[in-house]
C-alpha cells in the first residue's frame, strides 16, 4: 500500500498518506486545519451531465463538520427536470470523503468532493446517475461473484489559432510529437492536474485528427486511465472533463468532446476498457493465456445489447455521424483481436510469455512476470455526449447478462460475433452482410432502449422513471431521416456541429 501512495499527486492523499478510501470526517478536517483551507467546494452531475458546484466559506470548525457530516439541500428540480416537479424538489448532496482534492485552480485554498444524492427520507436518490452505477455493479457482484473494473479513454479537439510553421498532416496525427503538434504541452498540463484531482491516468498521447478550418487548427487528442472500480472509473472521467475544459478556459484555447467536428475527420469516442476480477485477480485471461471463458461470456453479453448501450453512450445527433466506416468507429456488432473496425476490441495484452524488456535491454537479467493484470476489452462505440454512470451502468448489465446466460449458448453467441479482419473492406463484405447494425440516430437508439429496457430495469439497476426519460430524450431529436437531411443540405452538418460543440 506505501508503494501505491508514495508518489501520489493528489495532496489530500500525499498529506494523510491514507488511501483515499480509508478517508474519514476527522481525516478531512485535519488536512482543512493544517493546510489552511478557506472553501470546501461540494460537486455533483446533474440530468445533463455537466458537473454543477455548492461553494462553502470555511467559517469556523462547527460549521466545516456540519456540512461534511450532514451535506446542504439542493433544488432537484433544476437538477433533474424529467424526474423531479417543483412542487417536491429538495435534495440532499452529501459529501464522498474518498473523492476530496484540492481545487488546481482557484487562488483560494478550496477542498472539493463528488456528492450523492439523497431524497427526503434518507435513501440514495434512485435517478441519480452514481446511485444508479452503483445498484448496477451490486447486482453484477451477487450475480456473477465477480468485480467490474473499467477504464476509459478521452479523445477531444483542442482549438487554437493555425501557425504557418511546421503544418500538421492532415488525419495522420497519431502520436505526433512538437513541432508538428502544437498543443502536447496542454495536454501533459491536464495529465497533471487531472492526476491532482485522483485521476489514475495511464497515458496520453496526440491522436489521428487534426485540421485546419477558417483560419485555426483543430488538433485531437487522448487521455486514457488505469483500470479501477467502476464507479471510480466513472467519478475520474467526469472530474477530467472539467479539468481539460477548465484549463482550456484559463489559457484562451477551446476544446470540444462532441463527437463529430466536421465531415470526413476523425471523430472523438469515449472508449471503455472492462476487466473481471476475482478475489483481486483479473480472470479476463484463462490459465492458457488466451480470453477466458469468463470473458467470452461477458462479451457475448455486449454483443446482445450493444445496441440499445448506445442510449446511454450516444446521446445527441452528431454521435451517429461518428459511427461510420473507415473513421475508426464501429458501425456493426461484432468482436476481435486488436480490431479497430470491431465494436469491441481485445487489444494486446502482454501474453507473449516472452520478456521483451531483457530483449530491448540485454544487459538486463530475464524476468518472470504475470502480466495477466493488464488484459482488457473495450468498448468502441461511446462517446462524450454519454452520461458516464448511465453508460458504465449499461455495460455493467450486459456483461452481467451475458454470464448469466447458460454458459453453452454464451460462448457460442462470442464464436458467431468474433470477425479477424477489417469487415469494411470489399472483399469482406458477405460477413459484414450477416452482422447486426449499430442504431443510425437517437431515435433508433431510443426503440433499441426501449426492446430492452426490460433487462436493464431487472434487479433493480435502472428506475423504470429513467429509462423514460433516457428514451423520450432521444426521440425529442426527431433524427431518423437526418442523415439523408445532412445529404441533401450540407450545412446543416456543421449547424449540429456548433449546436453540440460543448455536449457532455
């Protein structure tokens, strides 16, 4: 435990050198005492996924423990509109001391936590999107007997005015280093602000799109995390949105999540890399090295409900122009091997049983390592017009459905959706002629929602309530022709572009 906390940039963590989920009430108003905290700031998602903020002056040690102990009420209403009437609006926000960090930047000292929500009675509000995660992984849990870990990836445009010098090429910005990336020193300044808020980053890196348009360069980019329970992965996701965002503001450049900028560009997905865990081992990979039957069966789960998943991981218009071929992005159900025209992707997982570290290195000695902790797969069809926790929930049933499906019928559904090839060439197109097709528009997501929405409401998981309110949502688009719309009238594309600059 030392080793993981020894180098931690979160100062709360590196201060009580505790971790953060061992963070009690006296723990917090110790660090507020000695390291001369003036706000506490309380943090929430609200229906529209954007986090809102309570601001406290820290008045004296009676008051600091009243609202870490009792949190303050909150109008519901404004919150959560489709849920909640005026007429009985209140809510509680209580403070989760395991998500305390400090603010990177306000001037004034200022302690932050993600709350939940609570009704009048004491009881976690049932539509609020943490609790929600939160039903979703106990019942994967009493089911399955397993852990769902996950990660995810943020892909984003930053926006700043073109340079003449060293011009980038256009959509061949994977991994591009300076001069010819102009906004890698935005990104590692997020990495490490993010990283002070709890994020467990793994990476970041410049990714495929980037272009100049009216005089400023667009340049994609990704943050991608550690895997770590699903609802921290959740929590870390929301909290570096507002990170990227506001230090975009501070240092007069834009930045965009939505997932569509332009025609004929690389979009930005919201990719989820999912692990099964047992007894604090990843068992995605069998004894052989190869995916475990474990896995296969939560995949096969995946399969069976990838398309109503793009409710929750496809929310606005512009996020069906993204998932078209040769862009990187899922159109069909299917699975495969480090396949980027699969919805899900098993990528590399260190199973080589060789030490390429003494290969690269001679002079170091070989090494036996279990690197089965670092097998995954991922999800590709999200992206940041998602509601996190809707989304983490929704992945979190279906990898639960499929491990409850007898297990003969579940690995023989995986076999049938596996692909080893890129399904959008020509010479493939009889296999990708007897593959489902993802939804085309919310309104099609929304019809996909509501088939299903039976398995999503078992045990509990999502509120009938929600689910409503996620599928009226996506019909008030009215989307189902849009595409042949954008067709016919190419301006309307960049119409939804500045409509949807700034979802999620």
């Amino acid at each position: 435990m030392q080793k993981s906390l020894e180098l931690c940039p979160n100062a709360v963590v590196a201060h009580l050198g505790k971790a953060p989920q061992e963070f009690t009430r006296d723990d917090i108003i110790k660090f507020i005492r000695e390291k001369g905290i003036k706000m506490v700031d309380f943090m929430y998602p609200a229906e529209d996924g954007r986090v809102k903020t309570l601001n406290f002056t820290v008045n004296n040690l009676e008051y600091v423990e009243t609202i870490l102990s009792e949190g303050e009420r909150v109008d519901g209403s404004s919150l959560f509109p489709s849920f909640i009437e005026a007429g009985n609006s209140d809510l509680y926000v209580i403070p989760r001391y395991r998500t305390a960090f400090v603010d990177p930047f306000n001037e004034i000292p200022t302690l932050c936590f993600l709350c939940s929500y609570f009704t009048k009675d004491g009881t976690p509000f049932e539509c609020a999107p943490f609790a929600t995660l939160q039903r979703a992984h106990e019942a994967f849990k009493n089911s399955t007997g397993l852990e769902f870990e996950a990660m995810g990836e943020l892909e984003y445009y930053v926006i700043m005015e073109a340079s003449p010098s060293f011009p980038a090429t256009d959509q061949k910005g994977y991994h591009e280093s300076e001069p010819f990336a102009k906004l890698n020193d935005f990104r590692r300044e997020c990495m490490v602000l993010v990283a002070q808020t709890g994020g467990q980053i793994k990476y970041g890196h410049s990714e495929v799109g980037n272009f100049t348009l009216d005089g400023k360069i667009y340049e994609q980019n990704e943050i991608e995390f550690l895997p770590n329970p699903v609802d921290t992965a959740a929590d870390q996701l929301l909290l570096a949105k507002w990170v990227i965002r506001n230090l975009a503001y501070k240092r007069g450049l834009d930045v965009s999540f939505a997932p569509k900028i332009t025609v004929g560009k690389a979009g930005s997905g919201m990719h989820i890399h999912m692990r099964l865990m047992k007894h604090g081992r990843n068992v995605t990979l069998g004894r052989d090295g190869k995916l475990s039957d474990y896995a296969l069966r939560a995949i096969a789960g995946l399969m069976q409900m990838a398309p109503s998943i793009t409710a929750f991981g496809n929310k606005n218009p512009t996020s069906y122009f993204r998932l078209v071929p040769h862009q990187e992005a899922p159109t069909n159900v299917c699975w495969g091997d480090c396949n980027r025209s699969a919805l899900v992707r098993v990528p590399l997982g260190w199973s080589s049983g060789k030490d390429m570290c003494q290969i690269a290195n001679p002079h170091e000695k070989h090494t036996s390592l279990d690197t089965t902790h670092k097998q995954t797969f991922e999800m590709r069809s999200p992206d940041c017009s998602a509601d996190i926790y809707q989304l983490m929930s929704g992945l979190c049933v279906a990898a639960r459905l499929g491990l409850e499906m007898p297990e003969a019928e579940a690995l023989a559904l995986a076999r049938d959706k596996y692909v080893d090839m890129d399904i959008h060439k020509a010479e493939n197109a009889a296999r990708l002629a007897t593959l489902d097709c993802l939804p085309a528009s919310c309104e099609e997501s929304a019809a996909c929602l509501d088939k299903a929405r039976e398995s999503y409401e078992a045990m509990g998981v999502f509120p009938p309530r929600m689910v409503d309110g996620i599928i009226k949502g996506l019909r008030s688009f009215k989307d189902a022709d849009l595409r042949a719309r954008v067709s016919a009238t190419p301006s309307l594309m960049q119409a939804l572009v500045k409509e949807y600059f700034y979802c999620g």
